[in-house]
C-alpha cells in the first residue's frame, strides 16, 4: 500500500516531502516585552528593633570563684523604672565574712602602728636625752674629777716642797718626805686618768653612743614605716569590700524599661539564660540594659551581594510583626565595613554586614527586640526602559539580549544596560519600548552568536579573577545583580 500511495502523489509534493523530514522543530522559547516606566531598586532584609541610645548595666562586683557572683533577685523584664529604682541584687554573703575578716586585720595593724609611733618618739627622745642630759652630765662630772684632781696634784707638790725644806732642818724623817713624793707621784696619775676620761667621753664615748642612738631611731622609722603602710593597705582593702558590698545593690542610673542582656545565641545552643535568679555573673558582664524609648532603630543584616548598594542616608521603611498596619520610616545611619562574625561553623561561608536604620517617631508601642523588615530605598528612576534580569546575557564586560523575528530566527543584539534590581534591569542602549526579548535564551544559545569568554592561565605575577564573567559597569547594583543573569547563561 505504501508503493501504491507513493507513486499516486504528484511530483510537486516531491520537493515539498525532504523539507518537511528534515525541518527541525521550532524552540519553545519565552519572551518578555520592553516596557518604559519608573525603575526602582530596594534592598529588603529581616532585622530587630532596638534603641539607638540605650544604657547599660554592668555587674561591678569582682568575681571571688570561678563561676561568678550569684544574682539573688531582679527586678521582671519589662519593668519601667526611674533613676535611683532598684534593679539587681547580688549575693554578697562572701563579701560579709571578708568583711569581718578584714577589720579584724584593720584592729591589729593599726595597734603595731600605733605601737611603732610610740617607740619613734622614744627613741627621739633618748637622742635628745643622752645629748643634752647624760652626756652633759658625764661631762660635768669628768671635768669635775678633772679639777680635783689637778687640785690634789697642787697641793700634793706643795706639801712635798714644805717636807723637803723640813727635812733638811732634820724635822721630817726619809720615811715621810718619801711618803710626800708618793702623794705628788699619785696626784698626777689621777689627774692623767682624769684628762684620759674626759677625752674618752668627749672623742670616743659620746660618738658610739649618738651612733647607736640614730640607728634605733632609722630602725624604729623603717618599722614605723612599714607598718603605717601595712594599715593604709589594709583600710584601703577595708575600703574595697564595703565598696564591693554596696556594689551588690544595683539602681537604675537612667530612666527606662528594664531588659536583660541575655544571648539569643547561647540561649538557643545551651537552653538557658544568662540573666536569671539564681545564675551566676562575671564582673563587667552586662546585666539590663535600658533603652531609651522615643529613640530606637533596626539593626539588619544585609547579605554581602547586595552591601554595595546599601549606604548612608538613603531613606528605608520599616514594617514590624507586631504592627503589621503601621508602616514607619527611618534612615540609615551606619553601614558597617567588616561582615557580623558567624558563630556557627555551617555559616561562616556566609558574610553579612550590619547596617543600623534610625526609625523616624517611634511609637509607644515599639519594644527592643521584635522582629522587624526592612525595605531600604536605593534608588528610583523615571521612565526608564527596562526588562526582565534573565533576558540579559552577560559576556565578559558586555551585555547581550536574543531577539526573535518573525520569520523564526534569532538576531543576538548587544546593549548598554544601567541600574539592575533583583528582577529588572534598565537599558541604555540597544533597544526600543515594544519589542520582544527572549528569556530562556539557554534553549537557543546554539543559534545565538555570542562572543567567547575567554579564559587565560593565571600565572604568579597575574592573580585568578574572582569573576571573570561579571561586567565592568559603572554603575554598582548592576555588577552584583547581573551575576546571575551570567551565571544562568
């Protein structure tokens, strides 16, 4: 039957039969229009409320173990409070024996001090005594030995001259003019003894003494010394344990609304709470912080793709769960320059940045710590010709659309492209409002005549691009942005 039908068709469908075996089935291709109209780029991000000028209460008492001091009780979260209201109360039985301990310390050092003036005023007092008492007197009497003796010594020799005279008249006998000339001999000995002991007193005697007497006195001051300074060290330790005890009490330094200063993040790791009845606290460690609440702000993490077209002063609004209705405004007042540290070792790939919105009146109802999302105005353009971020195809430092005719071919257009959001990119050059691109231009990239990318060998002198497909474009937003537009391509 085949043969029959074979020779029964005429010989014009002949030429019409190989076209017809041999055509390839049209691409399913999609296609987006070029439209002109407003562009606008935002950046959206999850973020937590908290206020930008917020006072923070720090445990002040010095740990004595290693697990900290305990908190014996604290006020509830949420609490207003005034200046001067209590907050925290710590525990402070350990600092209450010390303080015992101490003053029975204080007692005993301030006695040896005491003790240690009265023996540097006695041996002042002896200098003082032997200079212008006992020396004096030993003096006076030396020299008053000094004079009987020279006296004796006279009369001695007078009394030898008269024996001599009567001798020679034959009335002393030898016996008593040798008698007479022993007393002379006598006298003067005395006398000598006399000069040798006023000479010791003055030269020798008095010297040692005054030596010893000032080396009482430098041992007495050193010990005086040491033991004043043992009693100021003392008080002033006395000093740092009431101090340390009054630190137990903690009152508000500021008006405000008490919130702890628990880690979310160790929180959800461990399953409990730094801040608590009970637990224990290093000293320095933050406990409440108060926040001042007619000034608050969003801290938001903003994912290092998109940081480039975050900066400060553009204009973000700010929706919260908890006042879905009530959209409010802010401004970004700081963009960080160093990504948040990741303490879990899953995301460390993942570099985020903070940037801190300054919310515009903030109502009554906006407490630290809800969740809040934040829509940040980076840019907004007018009438601008734009269209879908997937129709682009990214080539080296150049941009390419694939335009469909309607004969079903495919013309590869190259075109200047300017600001890029996650979803649109605008276009500069290349293209008129109304025409057609296509947008799953993988399906036809075997008919598309595109540049090859080319890859060079790095060498030492020449680093690895991060990039090598990303364009080159003057405009910021765009280089992040369009990498997935290559990446798809």
């Amino acid at each position: 039957m085949i043969a029959l039908v074979v020779v029964g068709v005429p010989l014009a469908a002949w030429k019409i039969l190989p076209d017809f075996f041999h055509r390839e089935a049209a691409p399913n291709v999609l296609t987006a229009e070029v439209t002109l109209g407003p562009f606008i780029n935002r950046v959206l991000e999850q973020g937590e409320i908290e206020s930008s000028s917020s006072v923070e209460v720090r445990c002040e008492v010095r740990s004595r173990v290693s697990s900290g001091t305990n908190i014996l009780e604290i006020v509830p979260e949420g609490t207003r409070v005034k200046a001067g209201d209590f907050l925290v109360k710590l525990d402070d039985a350990a600092l209450q024996t010390e303080l015992v301990q101490q003053q029975i310390l204080c007692s005993g050092s301030e006695s040896q001090a005491i003790e240690a003036e009265a023996a540097m005023q006695s041996a002042g007092l002896a200098l003082n005594e032997y200079e212008e008492g006992t020396f004096r007197e030993q003096q006076e009497t030396m020299e008053s030995a000094l004079v009987v003796a020279s006296e004796n010594q006279r009369r001695a020799e007078e009394y030898l001259a008269y024996s001599q005279k009567l001798a020679e008249r034959g009335y002393v006998s030898q016996v008593q003019l040798d008698a007479d000339r022993f007393a002379v001999e006598k006298a003067r000995i005395e006398l000598g003894v006399a000069k040798t002991k006023k000479d010791v007193l003055e030269k020798f005697s008095k010297r040692k003494m005054l030596t010893q007497l000032n080396a009482d006195i430098r041992t007495t001051r050193a010990k005086q010394d040491a033991r004043e300074k043992t009693w100021q060290l003392d008080k002033q330790r006395l000093k740092e344990i009431e101090e340390q005890i009054a630190k137990c009490i903690i009152r508000a330094p500021s008006d405000g609304q008490v919130v702890y200063a628990n880690d979310a993040n160790r929180g959800k790791a461990t399953g409990e709470l730094l801040i608590a009845e009970g637990m224990p606290v290093r000293e320095r460690q933050i406990l409440v912080r108060l926040p001042d609440p007619t000034r608050m702000r969003v801290l938001a993490k903003v994912h290092e793709s998109r940081i480039s077209q975050v900066r400060k002063g553009l204009t973000a609004e700010v929706t919260t769960d908890a006042l879905p209705d009530r959209p409010l405004t802010g401004t970004v007042a700081m963009v960080s320059e160093y990504p948040i540290p990741s303490i879990n070792i899953y995301t460390t790939h993942i570099k985020e940045y903070a940037v801190e919105i300054e919310i515009h009146n903030p109502p009554k109802e906006l407490r630290p710590g809800m969740s809040a999302q934040v829509d940040v105005l980076v840019e907004q353009l007018d009438s601008q010709l734009q269209i879908p971020i997937d129709a682009a195809i990214a080539r080296g430092d150049k941009f390419f659309v694939a335009v469909p005719h309607e004969d079903g071919k495919f013309e590869t257009r190259e075109i200047k492209v300017g600001s890029a959001n996650d979803a649109i990119i605008t276009i500069r050059e290349g293209l008129e409002v109304g025409e057609k691109v296509i947008l799953n231009h993988s399906e036809i990239k075997d008919r598309l005549n595109l540049p090859e990318l080319k890859l060079t060998v790095p060498t030492a002198a020449q680093p690895v691009a991060a990039k090598p497909d990303v364009p080159k474009t003057d405009t910021a937003n765009v280089k992040s942005v369009t990498n997935n537009a290559a990446k798809k391509s």
